[in-house]
C-alpha cells in the first residue's frame, strides 16, 4: 500500500506538536510534512498554491489559527487574514490537487445565548473579531472545497505551549488565591485527544464532509476545570468564583457553549473521554 502524505499547517503550535508526538504511531501509513509560518505563509496564496502543487498531500490539516482572542479585537485585519483568507487560500490549493481539506475551528463561532448543546446545524452568532473571522474560514473553505471536513473544538490545553491549564498551574506557584470565572460555561479538550480523534477520522473510509464538532465531555465552569487542576496537581491554592462581569476583557465571550458529539461519534465511530480523566493524564505528564 503507498504511503499517503499528510502535511500539517501550524507544526509548532499546541495541536502541531501533539501530531508531532504521535506521527511515529503511523510511519508505515503515512509521511508526515510539519510546516509554520516560517516555511509557509498561508496568508501568502501564490505560496500555498506553489507548495501543496508540489508535495501533493492526500491530507491537509490546518491546526493554524489567530488565536488572540482579545487583541483580534484591535487588530480585525490579522486575525481575518489567518482565519478566514489563509483558510481560502488553503481551500483554493487543496481543491486543485484533489486533497482532503481538514480545518480545526472553535465553540466561539457561538454565542452560547442558549441552554441547549449545539450541534453542527444551529446557528452560529459570534460576539467577537476572532469568532467571527474563524466562522468567516469555515464557511469559505467549504464552499470552495466539498472535500473538506471543519472540526469545531474548545477549551483546548496540552503539554505543550501556552493554555489555561499550563497557565494555572504557574499561578498556582505564585499565589496564595486566584479569582476564577464560574459562569461560563465549555468543554474542555485535551490536544492530544483531538489529534488521534483526527488521525481516526483519516483513516476512515469513506469519509463524510462538513461539520463536526469535538471536545471531551461533560460541559464544566472555568471554575470547576480550575479546582479540578488544583486537585490533581496537590495545590493547596485558594480559589474564589467570581462573574464575568468581575473580570471584563476586550472580547465577549460566549456565556454557554457546549457542543454536541453525536455527529463524531456516529459518523466516525471515535470514542469521547471524560475531561477529568484527560486532564489527569495530562497533569501527570506535566509532573514528569
């Protein structure tokens, strides 16, 4: 059987670096191509053209993203760029070589106005420059390539690179008490789950196209995630709850954004962990 080529846009960032940790699982199906902005600028389209004409990927996975969700308020021009022309451009290029567009996006493509999980068909509101430019790339790449599959995802933390959970943790070094959100409402994912959740999903025929959503379950507080990090770290940490309104930022963010996973599970047969057992497992790793 040929070995088919998955090139991963964004190799450096938080999910790049889970693909990374995991390829060797899969070297005797696939060749792994791990590129930044560095070596591709996706905002570049002649570039992204040039690049996947001549590697010719089966799969491209874009794990790049704007990701500051509050400077994209001052700077609508960057964050549209990367999240919704990139993702056209990424689209254009895989479309020419016949190959499969996969596109991480995010719950805040939502308003989270809502007491019900949204599934893929609901309808999108976001508050904020980053939602909407991420929304802006998912309804481009779509109608540009039918051979693409958008991956909405939330609250992510790994290992690697900067997250909530990386970040607590340092915190927690430093202070006696911390004030944490509790009325907002997510699902926290684990990195490392929704890479292997994505390589499944490659190596399913024949594949289905749109909308997915995926995150580790159940829906749970900034809060709560906090505690919970708190306790599985042995922090002896103070932590207050406190509202939205107590801690304003430049970016509205959505009060209730729960996902539905039926469509993932059902579509592609990929078991969802519980969020506590993926944090554990993640915090052990940081420990080591």
């Amino acid at each position: 059987m040929l070995t088919k080529k998955i090139l991963l846009i964004g190799g450096n960032g938080q999910l790049g670096n889970c693909f990374r940790k995991i390829a060797p699982n899969f070297e005797l199906d696939f060749e792994f191509n791990f590129t930044d902005s560095t070596i591709l600028n996706i905002t570049d389209e002649d570039a992204v053209q040039d690049f996947i004409s001549e590697y010719k990927p089966d799969f491209c996975i874009n794990a790049s993203a704007y990701t500051a969700v509050d400077l994209a308020e001052s700077e609508p021009e960057k964050a549209f760029a990367v999240n919704a022309e990139g993702v056209a451009n990424l689209a254009e290029a895989c479309l020419s070589n016949k190959t499969t567009l996969i596109h991480i996006s995010t719950d805040y493509v939502f308003d989270g106005e809502t007491n019900i999980s949204y599934d893929e068909e609901n309808f999108t509101n976001p508050m904020g420059v980053y939602g909407a430019s991420k929304r802006n790339g998912e309804e481009l790449a779509l109608a540009i390539n039918p051979k693409t599959i958008i991956i909405r995802t939330s609250w992510l933390y790994s290992e690697f690179n900067k997250n909530f959970v990386k970040t607590m943790l340092n915190l927690f070094s430093q202070k006696d008490e911390l004030g944490i959100v509790a009325d907002q409402f997510g699902q926290p994912t684990n990195a490392n789950d929704l890479a292997e959740a994505v390589m499944k999903i490659i190596k399913t025929e024949p594949k289905k196209y749109g909308i997915y959503h995926f995150s580790n379950y159940p829906e749970t507080t900034w809060y709560d995630f906090a505690s919970k990090i708190a306790e599985f770290s042995a922090s002896k940490i103070k932590l207050n709850a406190i509202t939205t309104n107590q801690f304003p930022t430049p970016a509205k963010r959505p009060k209730r954004s729960t996902m539905s996973l039926d469509k993932i599970e059902k579509d592609y047969h990929i078991d969802v962990k519980h969020w506590e057992n993926s944090l554990e497992d993640c915090i052990e790793i940081l420990k080591n």
